[in-house]
C-alpha cells in the first residue's frame, strides 16, 4: 500500500482512538494542538538552467539580481546533481525522492506509475493546500491528471506545441493578446536584422508565457497566503529551454556581451566517444560544428530568458513579503538539468557532462536554515525528506534520498561521498542519426535503449553504458572533461572501484520498497 507522511509519535491506533476528540481535524488543518502554522512551501523550477547561468555561482556576464538577492538570503548549493539529464525522469524524482530506475519514468512522455505518491499528495494528505502554475511534463499531459497526483488548483503550460489544446496560458494568450487570433507558438521576428538577435520574439512582453506564470503564481500565492492552511506552490518556467527566443527588452540586454563558447568539438572527438553518445550528438544532422556567430547569439538569447524569469522570481518574492508569510516559507529554487550549449558538440541535454547534470540550487527559510555557499554534495532526490524534516513531517519510506536538514541548520548530517545518475538515450533519439547504422529491434551497433549509470565522486567521474563502453573523467586534472581514461591501463583499478559502486547502489537502493517492514507504518 501506498505509504504516507506520518507525525512523528503519532501510530495509526492513536489516531483512531483520538479521531473523535479533534485530532484528526488538527492533522486536517496543517497544525497540532499546541503547534503553529507548518511553514510553507514555494517551489520555483525553470527547464533547462545550467548552474553557471547565475551571477551568485560566479557568472560576472549575466545579470540576475533577484536570483542573487535570493541567493545571499539561502544555502546556496553549488553541487547538487541531477539523477537524470532528462525532463520527465528529473521531474518524477524531484517529486518523490526516488530514482529514475525505481519510480520507472525512465524517457519524457512515459505515464506515472500507479504506485508513486508525489510531493503535493503527500502534502495534501499533512494538510497542506497545493496549487501548480506552468510547466509539468506530466503524462497525460491534462490538468485533470495533475489534480490527480494532488494538485488542487492547477494551470498548465508544458510548452509543447501539440498540446497547446490543454494549455491554461494558450487560451488565456487567445483570449488576451489581439495579435494572437491567429495563435503562432514562439514566433520569431524574421528575417533579423543584420548583426541583430534572431532569435527576438514577436510576442510582447505582457504576454510571454515567463510573464504569465509569473502573474498566475503571485495570483495564486495571495489566495494560498491569506489561508488558515500551510501551502505547498510549485511555479514551473518554461524557459530557458530551447527553442531560445525573448521578447523586448529582453532580446537586446546582452547585445555588447560576448560569451566565452565552448571550445570546438571535431568529429572525429566524438566519433571516439562510446556509442551511444556519440549517436546523440551526431542525430539528425551535425550540430557539432555550428556557425559560431548564431551560436553566440544563443548564448545571448539563453541568458536574457533566464533575466526574464529573474524578473518574476523578484516580483514573486515581493509578494510573498507582503503576503507575511516570508518568514513561514520555505523557498527552493532550482530546475531539471542543465544545457551543454554545444559543448562537447551538443545541443541540450541527456549525458552526464557537469553542464548537463550539475544545477542552481536555493534553499532559503530564514526560521531555520542558515545562508551560506555549501560545497557538500547533495541529489535532487535529497530535496523530499530535507522538506519533510523542516516541516516536521515523517519522511515516508519509499524515499530514497539523504535529508540534507541538519547540514543547514546546525545540526547532524552525514556528508555524501558520491551521487549518482542514470538515463536511458531511446531509439527515438539514437534511430535519428545519420551516422550510425540503426536496426530496429537491435538499436545503435547492437545496443537497444542504451542504458548508462554515472557515479561522481570528489575527484572521478565515471558513466557506464550497455555493451560494455563507458567514460572516465579526472574531474580534478580534467574539469572540462575532455579526456575519457576508460580505456587507460593506469585507470582499471579506479574504473572497476566506481563500477562495483554503481553495482551495489543498484542492489540496495530499492530495499525500502523491498523489504522495508511494513509495520512500522500502522
């Protein structure tokens, strides 16, 4: 049966035998006699945001400074790791504290497990009101299903084009927006001026999907915030997931800037890398050497996406002063995973590179949590049962992360010396190549849905893939990693030490839901 969060001290007999006293009712309202308010909880998450796209984690380029204002008041993480470079899986385990390999969301647009229980039910059943705004990548892709997984107030915008039919933001943009009678998704101005941004939008600024959510979740959050119940918000930016496109004044504020770009990646590079990721690189057509111009205006366009949604990450969090409830909340700020930007030759995402698995992390709750840079090394899986011990709930068993609480408020904590992170590349990437034959039913040279593990340690990196290929990086020598040891003769006692890691992770991360005793929870 599916577990839920429990009160420390409080037994399913005590809760019966107490139900008709006005326990239950307590539970019910977020509180216990003699207890205030459990805090709130706000959660902000963009798609697709690299750790160093913040001026707080060292960028001198970009300008954020309500992301850094939040920074200088949280634990300001500078390397939590994703345990999928991927949307859907990242989403599912941010959700329940669980990896990809266990809650079964492997690849996007795959249907949640009937035996998940996510972060808003588990709130919901504490006594938490929950609400949703923006971006889910749930399947199906239906406000219905997300108030199914425990959403009671939900508006929805995934960002897909074919399912703009379920999307909260598109009806209100045809509804709102004279110049979107005839809806165009993400329109580009075209052709661009010369030495101009093309990637500027024709949409204005007042009804950009950024601005959108921004104004729905400050919306929401006034309704949640004069309410007798703690809230559970979760305010989800498409941006600064590709296509890269802004709206003025955004589309010129890094006109002058020049990004430093990632050093050029020749084929024949990624031609030596294993199989499955070179397919990844090399899909649909070579990427690997794009006109390094358009590829610095994406830089540019990439970076005034995230100054959009910094803009409504400060006006959000003005509210949230004014609503009082600053205090009472605990705000998370981070995202899915990151981008390589062509580094290593790629667009996007879905391999374990640092730019693609290492992201922003905020953790900010000024009754508890103390501000600082941390260097620890934490997973996403870690943030449900580091929530769930600063609310005062019990962390439910399924979880399969390390509640980092005690880190920051002073307390004990026991510090991880590796994370891990797992990604299925699917056939519907790797049969896009161009480069490699593809055989259906035996996939890329005979590797079908190649499966990769990763394990990052303090100074190695290494991913293991099926068929026996993997990488190796000296992240201490090599932080560019550009230098794959695999196959090096000098390294075979460090590859077979992380991959017996790997094997064991695997063999006891699911014990909670194996053998866990079940009694413990009646």
């Amino acid at each position: 049966m599916p577990d839920t969060p429990r009160v420390p001290g409080l037994d399913r007999r005590t809760f019966l035998s107490a139900a008709a006293g006005g326990l239950a009712a307590s539970l019910a309202s977020g509180r216990l006699q003699g207890q205030s308010r459990r805090p709130n909880i706000l959660f902000v998450m963009t798609d697709q945001q690299r750790y160093d796209s913040l001026g707080a984690n060292g960028n001198e380029l970009v300008r954020t400074p309500n992301l850094d204002r939040l920074a200088g008041q949280s634990a300001n993480f500078h390397r939590c790791y994703v345990q999928a470079p991927v949307c859907v899986p990242s989403r599912i385990t941010w959700f329940t504290g669980r990896y990809p390999h266990s809650h079964r969301n492997r690849v996007n647009y795959t249907p949640l497990h009937a035996d998940e229980v996510l972060i808003q039910q588990r709130l919901r059943d504490a006594g938490y009101r929950t609400a949703s705004v923006g971006k889910l990548h749930f399947w199906p892709p239906t406000a219905e299903h997300a108030r199914q997984t425990g959403f009671e107030k939900v508006l929805l915008h995934d960002g897909v084009p074919p399912l703009d039919g379920q999307s909260d933001y598109v009806r209100w943009r045809k509804a709102s927006d004279p110049d979107a009678a005839v809806f165009q998704h993400r329109a580009l101005v075209s052709p661009a001026e010369p030495g101009k941004n093309p990637y500027k939008a024709r949409i204005a600024d007042e009804f950009h999907e950024t601005t959108w959510t921004g104004l729905e979740t400050r919306r929401l959050l006034g309704e949640l915030a004069a309410g007798e119940h703690p809230f559970f918000l979760f305010s989800s930016f498409f941006q600064p997931h590709s296509p890269f496109y802004s709206p003025e004044p955004f589309d010129s504020l890094y006109d002058d800037v020049e990004f430093p770009l990632a050093e050029p990646t020749t084929r024949e590079e990624i031609e030596r890398l294993p199989a499955p990721l070179a397919s990844l690189i090399l899909r649909g057509k070579p990427v690997h050497d794009v006109d390094r111009e358009r590829l610095q205006w994406a830089w540019r366009s990439y970076h005034a996406a995230i100054a959009q949604i910094d803009r409504e990450v400060g006006l959000l969090l003005d509210a949230l002063e004014e609503s009082g409830q600053a205090d009472n909340t605990i705000v998370v700020f981070s995202t899915d995973h990151g981008d390589q930007m062509l580094e290593h030759g790629l667009m996007g995402k879905n391999c374990f590179f640092e730019s693609s698995i290492r992201l922003p992390f905020l953790l900010r709750y000024p009754a508890k949590v103390r501000p600082g840079d941390y260097q620890e090394m934490i997973e996403t899986t870690d943030l449900l049962p580091t929530l769930f011990e600063l609310a005062g709930l019990r962390e439910p068993y399924s979880c399969q992360g390390r509640s980092f609480a005690g880190l920051v408020t002073g307390g004990r904590y026991e510090a991880r010396d590796a994370v891990f992170s797992e990604n299925i590349i699917p056939e519907v990437i790797t049969s896009g190549s161009l480069d490699f034959e593809f055989r259906k039913g035996k996939g890329v040279k005979g590797v079908r849905h190649p499966d990769a593990k990763m394990i990052r340690t303090e100074r190695w990196k290494l991913v293991r893939y099926g068929g026996g290929e993997g990488e190796l990086y000296d992240m201490h020598a090599d932080p560019g990693e550009r230098r794959n040891l695999y196959a090096d003769p000098g390294s075979q006692a460090v590859v077979r030490e992380l991959e017996d890691r790997i094997l064991t992770w695997l063999m006891t991360v699911d014990e909670t839901d194996q053998i866990a005793p079940r009694w413990q929870e009646l």
